[in-house]
C-alpha cells in the first residue's frame, strides 16, 4: 500500500510536468527513480501484464488526477507567481542529480569522447528548443476548425511527437507542441469537451491525438529500453546532458512566455520552493 501511495505521488508530479511547457514528465520520472522501471513496463506490457500494470496504474492514476486537478492551479501559479513556480521545478531536477551521478560514476571508458559529445550534443538540443520560443514566437498558427485527411495525419504524428516528450527526459511536450503550434489547439479542444461544447468533433480529434500518444509511447519506450541495455553508459551521458540543460531550459522558457517581474518577495520565496523541490525530489529519488 506504501509502495503504491508512493507511486502515485510520483506519477501525480510527473502530471504537473507534462502540463507545464519547458518541465519535462521523462526528466522528472528519471530524477524520481522510476525511469528505467517505467519504459521497461511500457515496453513488454503483455509479457508480464499483471506484474507491469501493479507499477504502472498508480502512476498513470496519479497522472491523471494530476492533470485534472493542478491545471487550473498551476495555470494561476504561473499567472501569479511565475518565478517561484518556475523555481519549484527547477529544485526538482536539481534533487535527482545525485541519483543520476551514481549510476556513471567510475564508468569511463575508451569511449569517453563518444560520452562527451553525446553530453553536448542533448544539453545543446534542450537549450536550443528553450531559446526556440523567443525565435517562433509560441509557434505556428493551426486550427482544428475544418479537418481534413492530411490534418488528422498531422493530428496523429504530433501525437506520437508529444508521446516520445513523456519518454525522453528533458524535452517538454508542451513546450514541443507550442513550437508546432499544436499546444492551444489541443489546450483549447479539451477544455470544449469538458464543457460538452462540439462533443463529436472534439472527441474525433483527442481520439486521433491520443492514439499517437499510445504508440509514439510504446515504440520510443521500446528504444530507449534497447539503448539501456546495449549501450548503458553513453545513453546515461545523454540523459545527463538533457538533465542539466532542463535546469537552464526552464527559467529561459518561463522569460520566453511570460512577463516576469523580479521583484524581492517572489525572489525571496523563490529561493525558498527552489530548496523545498531540491529536497522533495532528492527524497523520492531514493524512495
């Protein structure tokens, strides 16, 4: 029962994550300690069902009543204090660093360049996407209006794009679907079904969208389970560089899409949340 409450705690922060653009759910499931378990559960689902669906389903829950419950307060958060909100989640990736250290420490190898570059190569990809928002400016315009074949295509490859953002650690998925212009559409068309506004319609498109999220899930889970296997120590110096590129990725997406004033209270409990989600985090990890 412990076991599981703890799940879902993890998996109701992973939620909080994946509403929030520049915060990444795959970086908070890796500075959680659940990563590895979680793709791998993902991936052989059916092989061991009853064993895979005890770990995943708490999760899952904790994601969704995270979703449904902390939109609206992480949506005033952000309206109201963005910096300290901002710095909350940057505690939260800093806490899962020494858990992420430990598991290369003293692996170096004759591939140690290969380490390096592959380090560079994932923190240089979360930076550029963060700096992305000034240069597009929120995206491109899409609307779900008049659909055609082509569009619910689109609809579906951008499903499985959002989907490999809740694998990948240090690629926010809003942040993702705000630089293809897909974030509002799909913000916009959820909140119209809860309303039952256009209800055919809109179940048509969350349909589509999340059918590419099933299967973007399973296929990049498939693949970054293969690189952990074959290739443990160069794919964990790639997940290290998108985790520390998250900790500068996500006061440079906070400046991108919002209007922050510094000013000394919020400075002040900025400081204060930053250390709170160092320490919430540091703690789970090891849970």
């Amino acid at each position: 029962m412990k076991k599981n409450f703890i799940l879902f705690i993890k998996g109701f922060i992973m939620g909080i994550a994946n509403i929030i653009p520049g915060v990444s759910g795959g970086t908070l499931a890796i500075i959680l300690g659940i990563y590895e378990e979680f793709i791998g559960a993902l991936s052989h689902l059916f092989s061991n069902l009853k064993k895979n669906l005890k770990f995943i389903v708490p999760i899952a829950i904790g994601m969704l009543v995270s979703i449904a419950t902390m939109s609206n307060v992480i949506d005033y958060s952000f309206n109201h204090f963005p910096l300290a909100t901002s710095l909350f989640f940057v505690g939260l990736v800093i806490g899962g660093i020494p858990l992420l250290t430990r598991k290369v420490k003293g692996k170096t190898d004759s591939k140690m360049i290969f380490n390096i570059i592959v380090f560079a190569l994932t923190f240089s990809l979360v930076i550029f996407m963060a700096c992305a928002e000034f240069i597009f400016d929120g995206g491109l315009a899409v609307s779900f209006a008049h659909m055609t074949l082509l569009g619910f295509i689109l609809l579906f490859l951008v499903g499985i794009l959002a989907a490999g953002t809740m694998v990948i650690p240090g690629v926010s998925g809003s942040l993702v679907l705000m630089l293809v212009g897909y974030y509002r559409p799909v913000i916009k068309t959820i909140k119209s079904l809860v309303h039952f506004d256009n209800v055919a319609h809109n179940v048509v498109i969350i349909l589509v969208f999340g059918l590419g999220i099933v299967f973007g899930i399973v296929a990049i889970a498939k693949l970054f389970e293969y690189l952990f296997k074959k290739h443990e120590t160069i794919t964990y110096y790639g997940v290290l560089g998108f985790i520390y590129a998250s900790i500068f990725a996500i006061p440079i997406s906070l400046f991108a899409t919002e209007d922050v004033k510094l000013i000394p209270p919020e400075i002040v409990v900025g400081v204060f949340v930053l250390i709170a989600g160092i320490f919430v985090s540091y703690k789970l990890g090891d849970k």
